[in-house]
C-alpha cells in the first residue's frame, strides 16, 4: 500500500533554527538536581542559530533564580542573545567587579538602544503558575512561539498537556 502524505503544511514562520533540531520540537529535561538541566536550557535559549524563537513564554516555580532574572532583564532591554549569554561567560568579572546585573543590562540596553539593531527583538513573559498557561488556540501562528515549562510536576498538567498535543497548530514549541 502506497502512503501519501496529505498532511495541509501552512509554513507561515521562516525559522532558522539548527538543522539538527527538529523543526517543531516537544521536549523534555530530565535528570537529578544540579545536573546541568538549566545549563542546557540555557544554552538552546541563547546560543545563535540554535533555537529562532521570536515570543518566549517561561512558566515555573523558580523564576527567582539568577539565571532567569537575567533572563528575563535581558530580553527586557531587547539585548541581544549573544549579548545575554556573554553576561554568564563572564560572570566571574562581573562579581570580581562587583557589577550590579540589573545595572550591567539597563546600560547595555540603552547602549543597544542607541545602535542600530541587526537582531530581532525577543517578546518574553514568565509566570510563576501553570495557571496561566495560554491556550493554543490564543497563540498566534506568525509568532515563532517558545514555550517553556519549569519544575512545574506538582501543579495541575492541564494546560500544559494541551500546549504539547496542539501547540504546534500555533508555531510553538514546547520544553
């Protein structure tokens, strides 16, 4: 028997994500406390041409921690990836200088506010509450959706679940 794929493939997003990647990925982390989960994440939010998202999305009980803030405060200011992830490469400075981050980022976003801008800005929002998990049918196609999910296990899965079975309807990704 002969399968033909009669799949209706609307590519509304040109996403330039590694090859290796998959282009709609559904994901997960896994492993002991302190393995290096939130290095990973990391490094797939920030490393260029890893992941091309346009509109991330982080819901998780530890938003508080350093690497989320500066998350957050990065993109906040429309720094750069690379920008951000030069912050952790040189963190070891940065507190020998005893630098403010939240100052560090203000200036270089006025800095890069100042430039032109050869990067496309990255729309963020971090909940705290798998509560607030948007529905996929109010995600926007044209968006390059990500959507991050953090050390959420005891909260209801409802909204989550949705978002890995349908999301992908509404260009998102899931991890």
């Amino acid at each position: 028997m002969n399968i033909k794929n009669l799949s209706w493939c609307e590519n509304t997003t040109n996403e330039n994500s590694h090859p290796l990647l998959p282009r709609r990925l559904r994901g997960l982390t896994v492993g002991k406390s302190g393995c290096g989960k939130t290095t990973l994440l990391l490094n797939l939010l920030l490393q260029p041409r890893l992941r091309d998202y346009s509109k991330l999305s982080v819901f998780g009980r530890s938003l508080h921690y350093p690497e989320y803030r500066i998350l957050r405060k990065g993109f906040e200011e429309q720094l750069p990836k690379e920008m951000i992830m030069n912050m952790f490469e040189n963190q070891d400075e940065i507190q020998r200088e005893q630098i403010s981050l939240s100052v560090l980022i203000e200036e270089l976003g006025k800095n890069q506010n100042t430039r032109s801008r050869c990067h496309e800005p990255i729309e963020c929002d971090f909940h705290e509450s798998a509560d607030d998990v948007a529905d996929p049918k109010e995600l926007s196609p044209e968006e390059k959706n990500l959507m991050i999910f953090d050390d959420l296990l005891l909260q209801k899965q409802n909204k989550c679940e949705a978002c890995y079975i349908r999301a992908r309807h509404s260009n998102c990704n899931c991890l």
